[in-house]
C-alpha cells in the first residue's frame, strides 16, 4: 500500500475529531447505562429517543468513523446531530456557546466529502 500524506491526514482528522466526539457521548452513554433517560428534546422526537440518538451519533458512529468503515455514511450522523447542538441547542446563544458544535460539523462534513482515505477498512474492503 502506498500511502500519501493526503491518506495519513484524512486518517489524523478521523480518528482525533472522533476520539474527541467520544468524549461526549461517553457521559450520555453511561446515563443510558445507569438508568438515566432524561434528556433534552430539540426536534420533538421524545428525551429518551433523542438521548439514544445522540449517544449513536456522538460515540458509536464516531467510533465506526475511526476504524473507517462506512465512513462517509457514519459522518451524517455526529455532522447532523452538531447541527441540531449549534443552531437548535444553542441558536440563541453567543457564537462561543455554538462554536465547538461548528468546528465538529465542518469536520465532519470534511470527512464525508473526502472519504476515509487508505487507512480504513472502508479502503481494504474495496480492493
């Protein structure tokens, strides 16, 4: 496999963006693990669905994103849950409260566009 640094970075943005994703899901992963299903209910689906689909989308999907298999379909998921985190959570907010919800949507979109690259089973799963 001959690796160029365009695939070692689309592996550096995958595997950081999503390992910091985690850190969030992490804690609402562990809610769901103690009982716990209270929540926030931003588009009207019910706090408990809203709590599974954001653990989804902030540590299983990222997790998925970081082995680098489905890639580009995995990155709708944390990419449409920071839309709903920037412009539905904090749309009245001063930009600072929205800005790390920003900064994981344009990663992941990044990450969608450019695909996983050669460090992925995405990659290997294709040859």
């Amino acid at each position: 496999m001959n690796l160029s640094k365009n695939d070692f970075s689309k592996f550096i943005l995958r595997v950081f963006f999503s390992a910091f994703m985690m850190t969030h899901g992490y804690p609402k992963l562990m809610k769901i693990v103690n009982g716990n299903t209270k929540f926030a209910n931003p588009i009207g689906l019910g706090s408990e669905i809203s709590l599974y689909l954001t653990v989804f989308s902030e540590f299983f999907a990222p997790l998925l994103i970081i082995i680098g298999y489905k890639t580009r379909f995995f990155s709708f998921f944390p990419a449409f849950t920071m839309v709903i985190a920037a412009f539905v959570i904090h749309g009245d907010d001063p930009f600072k409260k929205m800005e790390m919800a920003l900064l994981f949507l344009v990663a992941y979109i990044v990450i969608m566009i450019s695909g996983p690259g050669k460090i992925s089973i995405d990659y290997f799963k294709s040859r």
